[in-house]
C-alpha cells in the first residue's frame, strides 16, 4: 500500500517524492513509461567518455533562492553562463540580438544604450497593436533582423511562420541595449557539478521510494494499492483524448563525435536560414565544463511528431486546455504538475517551484 503514486520520475515527480518521503514520511511508488529517471533533463556519459545532455542542452537559471536552496541539498555546483551565437551564412552574431550584434551586423560603433535605441528607431516598423510574433519582432528591431534572425528559425521550430504565433514566442527572446551576450541574466546560474541524473538520483535515494521505469502508470494502475495520485504526464493522456490531442513540437537529435577539442565557440548556435534544416547546433562539453581530447555535438532537427517537448502556443490550444483542466477539477486525491501536466513551456526553476508549492498545499502548510 503506498500514499502515492507519482506519475513520471522527471524534476516535477522526483521533487514531489522527496519532499513527501522526507518530509512525511510517505510511500511513495514512482512510475517512469522511460527507462531512466530524471524526464528531459536527463543526461549520460555517451560511448566516446562524452557527458551529453539527452534531451537538448540544459542551463540552470533561477532567481529563486529558496529553488537554489532546495537543488543545492542535492549537488554541488558549476559556474556556468549560457552563450548563443548565430550563424548567418558562415558568420557568427552575439544573441540575443544586443549592441555588438548591430555593430557586427551593419559595420556601426554604437557605444550605449541611446546610440542603439536611436539605431532600432530609425528601422523598426511601428505597430500600433501587437497582434502576434511577428508583429512583436519587427516593431521592435525592424525588418532585416527579423528576416535574418527571427523569420526563418521560428518557420524551422514551429512549422508555423512567426505571424500565425502569439506574441509570447518571439517575446521569450529579449533584446539587450548593452553589451551583455549572455542567454539569461538570473542571479543564479550553474550547472549541477556530476549533471542533472545524478542530482536527481541524490534526490530519490530514500527508502521511502520505490522507483519503477519502463513502466507506463495505464499498467500499474489496477494492480497497485495507493491512497492519492500525482500525474506529471501529459494532461490529455490522463483524460484519454476526451477533448481531442493537445499538440507539441518535438526534437529529433543527430549526433555526431568530432576529433576535436571543440567544435564551436560556445555551448549553442543557432541557424536562422533554411537551409539547413536543423536550428541548432549544441556542444556540451562548454555547458557540463568536461575536458576531453574529442567532442559530441547534437543537430537539433524540429518535428511534429515524436517526445512532446514545447506546447503549440494559440488560442484553439487554450481552450481545449482549458475543458481539461475543468475535467481535472472533478476528480479527489488527483494532483497534476509539471510542463506535461499544465501545457506550459516551464523551465527546470518554474517546475521545481511549482512542485515545492504544491508539496506545501498537500502538506497542508499554504
Ligand atoms: C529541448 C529542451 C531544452 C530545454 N532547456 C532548458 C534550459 O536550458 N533551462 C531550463 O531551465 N529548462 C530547459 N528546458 C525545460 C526543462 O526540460 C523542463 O522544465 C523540465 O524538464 C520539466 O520537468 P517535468 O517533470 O515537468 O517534465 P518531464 O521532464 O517531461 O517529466 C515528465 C515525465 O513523465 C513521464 N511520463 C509521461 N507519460 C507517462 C506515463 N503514461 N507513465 C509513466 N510516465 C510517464 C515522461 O516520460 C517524463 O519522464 C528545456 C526543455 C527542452 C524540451
């Protein structure tokens, strides 16, 4: 007999297993369909000794200090600060887009902020209302950078051009009127020092929690005994389809081992024309800090099919999110959490909030 059954073994499960197991004292069955722990943040030593990220490339970041102070029962810590470049037909800009990436792009020496405010104004196309991403991009820094920059990638990604997606996916990206290139600007920015599987597995080693991968939940359901549910799959799945299929764009990735010590200048670099068909290129030896003679690169190639990765942002999909999430308020001693669970593009801080939060609810303490 367990008090829990917690669906899916990813950072939102694996946070709620520890803090009920060590927190109350609860038994805790959990149930993985994958055959590791740890869901997308999920990294292994590949078969050339490379520490590679399976799931994509993984930056913490957080502003959360009780977040940072919870992980930090679990790992120690490696600097690291995220850097993106684009590759423009051979050449290389800083991004997200910020006074270096003009003076690059255009042969200009704006020195400041104002400098580049009045660059931006000279090019930027003003809207009046910002009805999508498109809109958002070229008021906000005109038409060649988003032709260059925004366009093409986001039609990749999305399989969508940038003007049929709300303003949100485009408006992820800052533009930066300083010199600073790094990909996000939190207080707190480190990866874990033995990566994220072990920190999890730190996370789950407590007698209290039992640990099933290779185990989708539709097969333990009947058979186990449990007091209260957490599903941290998908939210349509839960409900069978009932309302239709929430849609996700996925990732296929290509690997490839170079006998080099580095392939790039830094962890990312994006390709914002088409060709190529892939977006990105990552080299995780700069993310996980790892030296080694050779190298693994993974080319990020977007489908539609295939581990639901990012949620399709738009009206039509909020609102059959939305007759879900009123199924889900039916139902007693059934808890949902995580990117799956709320169809929300979550990053690994928001998640483990989320589930810090909601371990307080159950624990009566909110
Ligand atoms: C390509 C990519 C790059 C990212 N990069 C970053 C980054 O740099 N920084 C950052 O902060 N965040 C990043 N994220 C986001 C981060 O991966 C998520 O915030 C986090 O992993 C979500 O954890 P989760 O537990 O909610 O979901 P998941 O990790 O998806 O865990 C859910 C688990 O449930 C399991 N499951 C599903 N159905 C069943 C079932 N029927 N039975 C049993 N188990 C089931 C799944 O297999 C999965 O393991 C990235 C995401 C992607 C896709």
């Amino acid at each position: 007999m367990y008090d829990y059954l917690i669906v899916g073994a990813g950072l939102a499960g694996s946070v709620l297993a520890e803090r009920l197991a060590s927190q109350l004292n609860a038994k805790i069955l959990l149930v993985e369909k994958r055959n590791h722990i740890a869901g997308n943040i999920f990294d292994y030593t590949d078969e050339n000794g490379i520490l590679v990220h399976k799931y994509g490339p993984h930056a913490f970041h957080t502003n959360s200090l009780k977040v940072s102070k919870y992980l930090s029962n679990f790992t120690g810590w490696r600097f690291y600060e995220h850097r993106v470049l684009v590759n423009q037909h051979g050449k290389e800009y800083p991004f997200p887009v910020n006074i270096n990436t003009l003076n690059m792009l255009y042969d200009l020496d704006l020195k400041n902020e104002s400098e580049m405010q009045s660059y931006l104004d000279s090019v930027r196309i003003k809207k009046d209302v910002i009805l999508n991403s498109e809109d958002l991009v070229l008021n906000n820094v005109g038409s060649d950078i988003y032709q260059k920059f925004y366009k093409y990638y986001t039609l990749k990604q999305w399989k969508l051009p940038p003007e049929k997606l709300s303003p949100s996916v485009c408006g992820r990206i800052p533009v930066r009127f300083n010199f600073d290139d790094r990909y996000f600007t939190d207080n707190f920015q480190y990866i874990p020092d033995n990566g994220y599987t072990k920190m999890v597995q730190n996370m789950l080693n407590h007698k209290n929690i039992q640990i099933a991968v290779n185990t989708d939940y539709l097969n333990v359901i009947d058979s186990v005994k449990f007091n209260k549910i957490i599903f941290t799959g998908p939210l349509d799945l839960y409900f069978n389809y009932i309302h239709g299929k929430l849609p996700y764009r996925s990732l296929v990735f290509k690997y490839e081992y170079h006998d080099v010590e580095y392939y790039q200048k830094v962890a990312q670099v994006n390709y914002c024309s088409i060709p190529p068909d892939f977006t990105r290129v990552v080299e995780f030896k700069h993310l996980t800090g790892q030296k080694a003679p050779g190298t693994t690169i993974a080319k990020e190639f977007p489908v539609s099919e295939g581990d639901p990765f990012y949620p399709i942002p738009n009206e039509e999909n909020n609102r059959v999110f939305n007759l879900y999430k009123k199924e889900a308020l039916k139902i007693k001693n059934l808890y949902f959490c995580g990117r799956l669970a709320d169809y929300k593009y979550y990053n690994m801080d928001q998640v483990v909030a989320r589930a810090l939060k909601l371990f307080e609810k159950i624990a009566g303490r909110i």
